[in-house]
C-alpha cells in the first residue's frame, strides 16, 4: 500500500475526521473508499477518452456513433452551413 500526503484546509479534515468517527472507520479508509468511488464511475478512464480535457470529455459519446447517424448529421450541418 502507497502513502499519500494531502494538503487540505483544516475545516475539511475537522469534517473528515467527524464523518469518519460517525462510520467507525479511519479517515484513510474513508479516503480510500471515496477513490475507488471515483474510479469505478469513470469508465473513460483507461481510454483515450480519459485524456480528453473536462468539457470536452463530457460531450464525448452525445453523438450516436452509428454510421447512418453520423451521415444524417454530417449532411445536416453541409446543408445548414452552405
């Protein structure tokens, strides 16, 4: 296991500290736990998506990506910009 320092201000580690005392758990076990929240509800992360930066990482995937779709599209934007 890997130690990591975090530099928070102080009223976060009061309310860390308090949230952790009320589920009988550690603050690093709370920490620990909110990551892997995080990581197993970011399915763009192991893909090229996941390097994309935030707004545009949201957009990503709006558009249906069948071929037909993206045809229809494509003529849709020809007309309206000629």
């Amino acid at each position: 296991m890997s130690k990591l320092t975090l530099h928070v201000p102080e009223d976060l580690v009061t309310a860390a500290k308090s949230e952790a005392a009320t589920r009988r758990v550690s603050v690093s076990k709370l920490v620990s736990d909110y990551f892997a929240f995080l990581a197993a509800n970011n399915p763009a992360a192991d893909s090229d998506i996941g390097r994309l930066a935030p707004r545009t990482r949201r957009l990503a995937g709006c558009i249906s990506s069948t071929n037909t779709d993206i045809e229809d599209y494509i003529d849709y934007l020809e007309r309206k910009h000629s």
